[in-house]
C-alpha cells in the first residue's frame, strides 16, 4: 500500500513539471457553442492535445427555405489536434501549424416541412422530420498563442478541413427528397457543401497555464 501511495506521488509531482494548456473558445459564445480545451507540451516546440465541444445552434444555417429556424438543435464536436510551435519563447506560445482529426454529430429535431401534394394540387402535405448527422474529418490549422508573464494565454485559431465520412439521415424519407426550395438541408447540417463537405474552423481562446516546460 505504501509503495503504491509513493507511486502516485511521484507520478503526481512528474504532472505538475509538465505543462498543461487548458482553454476555452469564447468566440464560440456567439454561436451558442461552448466547449474545453487541452494541451499537453512534448516539448517547446510540440503540442497534442483535444477539443470538445458542444452547440445548440447550426452556424452554418443559411435560412433560405420556408422552415429554415431550427429550434432544437444539438451538436457535439471532438478534436484532437497536433501542434508545431515555429519560435516558441515561453513553452508552446507563438505562431504554430497543426493538423487536426474531427469527429461530429448532430441532431435538429421536429424540422417542419409544406409542400404540394403531387397527386391533389389543392392539398398541402404538412410534415416533420429529424435530420441527424455522423462525420469524421481530417484538416490544417495554424494560430498564434500569447503567453502572459503568468498563467494566463490568449490563442487564435484558424482551420480548414474536409469530411471524408459524412453520413445524413431523415426520419422521414419523404422530406430527404425534397428541393433545397421545400426543405433546405443546410439549415439542418453543420458543414458547408454538400458533395465535398468542408469544415471551417475560427477560435479565439483564452485560458491558463498550468506547470512549466522548464
């Protein structure tokens, strides 16, 4: 038992040595997205870390249909990205590149939808239908991160990437097929283009240090 309290110590004190990055994305406020983020340093020059996320508002809803508010609306985001620090002067701080792994889902839920009946021209078909979505998607990044003389760092993040898994489903199949004019898709996904989704990334994070890289 002893030896496994000193294990924990010892494991504890080689934490606090490390540095530790942990943010939040106040940008996203306005998106109704809020979410955490870490770094862990490797070593000056290089960073892993995560991402999570969390919205209940579609940022890339474009309101061009009849029905385009979307009042119940979900999504989650987890990102684990890599960092290269060019002229790192405090451990991690300065302009950086990355790459970065997404995975998404999404859910928008009681979608209405009114359209002419085909086959009765003076009949209304009025219907609801969720829309969710899966995807996982690969990108670049880069930023700059300010490092005060205390705990306290400001970062600004910029990405692109693509959705090379993207999955959109209905539950009903009768709204899938509908024109962008009946029912616009976009008001209900979370990416930009349909036959390449791409997805756009824009943070601006402040938060603390913790331990050093020294």
């Amino acid at each position: 038992m002893k030896k496994l309290i000193i294990a924990a110590l010892l494991f504890s004190g080689l934490g606090l040595k490390a540095q530790h990055d942990i943010s939040t994305d106040v940008l996203g406020f306005a998106f109704s997205k809020y979410g955490i983020g870490y770094d862990y340093l490797m070593n000056s020059s290089n960073s892993i870390g995560v991402n999570i996320n969390f919205a209940s508002d579609n940022m890339f809803a474009d309101g061009k249909s009849l029905y385009g508010d979307v009042e119940k609306y979900s999504e989650m985001n987890i990102i684990p990205e890599y960092k290269f620090y060019a002229t790192p002067n405090k451990g991690n701080d300065g302009v950086y590149i990355g790459v970065y792994g997404k995975y998404r889902s999404s859910n928008a839920k009681d979608n209405a939808y009114a359209v002419q009946d085909p086959n009765d021209a003076n009949n209304i078909i009025i219907g609801k239908t969720d829309v969710s979505t899966s995807a996982f998607g690969l990108g670049a990044l880069a930023g700059y991160k300010w490092q005060s003389k205390g705990a306290l760092f400001l970062e600004a993040t910029f990405g692109i990437g693509k959705f090379i898994v993207n999955n959109v489903k209905y539950s009903d199949s009768f709204a899938e097929d509908l024109s962008d004019e009946q029912f616009n898709e976009s008001d209900y996904t979370p990416y930009i283009g349909n036959e390449i989704p791409v997805d756009l990334r824009l943070a601006l994070k402040i938060g603390i240090r913790i331990g050093s890289s020294k």
